[in-house]
C-alpha cells in the first residue's frame, strides 16, 4: 500500500512515505516553518521513491489536538494534496499517534498520550493495546498539568513532562514519544480497513481548545467589568 504521511502539530515536523516495503522518512523542525517546507519535502520523497501523488492510496495526517498553525497547516496541505490528485484522506488524533508510537519505542501498552497545550495546559487520552489494536480508555481532553489524574498502571507518554516536570502526575512513570508520521503509518491499515477513509472536503482540524486568545472586545468588556465605577462629577 502506498501512503503519505505527516504531522505538524507539535514543534517538530514529521514525513513519511510508504511503497510497499519501502521507507521514506523526514524530521525538521515544525511550527511556524511547517508550512514553508511541507510542500517540499513531500515532493522529493516522492521523488525519492518514484513515485506521483496519483499512485498513492491516499494520504494521512495528524488531525489534532495540538499547535492551532500546525493542524490548520496540515489539514490545509492534505485537503490542497487530496483534491489535486483525487485521493481520499484518512485523519488521526494526534495522540493515538503519541501511544503508538510509544508502543513501537517502549513497548508500553497502557498510556495516557499527553502533549503540551501551552497556556499551561496539556492535551491528554488514555490507551490500551489489546488484541492486536489501541483501546480508549480515557476521553480526549485538556486540562491544567496537575489536575490530570493517571490510573494505575498506566504510563505517562508525550513531550508534556519536560514542560511541567513538577506538576504532571509525579507518582507516574514518563516516557518520551512525538506523533510521528510513521506511527500514522502503523497505524494507517487497520482504519483504513475499517473505513474510516474520507473524501477531502470533510477534513477538519481537532482541536478540543478551540479558543487560544480572548478577543479585543473579550478584554475590553473584562477590563470595565473589573474596574471600580468612576465617581460622578
């Protein structure tokens, strides 16, 4: 099966893509600079492999929850890819990402997939690997570091312990672990095989915190809410 696969929801950007046995990989730096150097990138892969969008089965991404640029970037890119060369598209949550790619680097088959959310806050979801396949075991969230609660036995997984290393669940084992592209990968056949393929135009970001700032008038009407009353003349 021939996939395209990336990821810009955390600061480092991650490409993969498969045909058939072959293996084509690239990490960079994400953020602001994942929209500059996507495009590009996926091209000499392509190239790297012979291969055209055209001859891929379709292409996965990283639908969030993560950097707001990021998830905007790729869902962008994927949708701009997909109705270029007619493909489906096949979104995945971030996090599951998180977990599989623990599993494959620590053989961990219980998680809580955590990423930092700045604004001190993490994303989180519980995992458990059974029967060939990822379990959820706790719902998609976000919440300040130290209100997270983490069930026995499971293990702390993400990049959100070196932010908050004293307030993330301190009584937990913490393991590393990035949603790379070639997670998406790994994990690509068997949502594929259960239908979870759709057409570009129904491809959304997820990003559980959907508001990062307060707007001008927010403030504004905050600020007079909280100012003492002006005496009268």
């Amino acid at each position: 099966m021939n996939l395209l696969a990336f990821d810009t929801s955390t600061d480092t950007l991650f490409i993969a893509i498969q045909r058939g046995d072959q293996l084509w990989q690239h990490q960079a730096t994400g953020g602001a600079n994942s929209s500059a150097t996507l495009i590009p990138a996926i091209q000499a892969g392509l190239q790297a492999l012979d291969l055209k969008l055209v001859d891929l089965k379709a292409i996965v991404f990283g639908r969030g929850p993560g950097s707001f640029t990021g998830l905007r970037t790729s869902c962008a890119i994927a949708q701009g890819l997909a109705f270029g060369a007619d493909l489906p598209l096949l979104p995945i949550d971030t996090l599951l990402a998180v977990a599989e790619e623990a599993r494959h680097q620590h053989g961990c088959t219980d998680v809580m997939a955590v990423l930092d959310a700045r604004m001190s806050e993490v994303y989180h979801a519980g995992y458990r690997w059974a029967d060939g396949l990822w379990q959820a075991t706790h719902a998609l969230g976000v919440c300040a570091p130290e209100t997270l609660t983490v069930p026995a036995p499971a293990v702390v997984v993400g990049n959100a312990q070196a932010a908050y290393p004293d307030r993330l669940a301190p009584a937990a084992q913490h393991l590393a672990a990035l949603p790379t592209a070639t997670a998406l990968l790994r994990l690509a056949p068997k949502l594929i095989a259960d239908g979870h393929l759709i057409e570009a135009s129904y491809a959304l970001p997820l990003y559980i915190r959907d508001k990062v700032a307060k707007t001008t008038a927010e403030r504004e009407a905050e600020r007079q809410a909280t100012e003492p009353p002006h005496p009268h003349a």
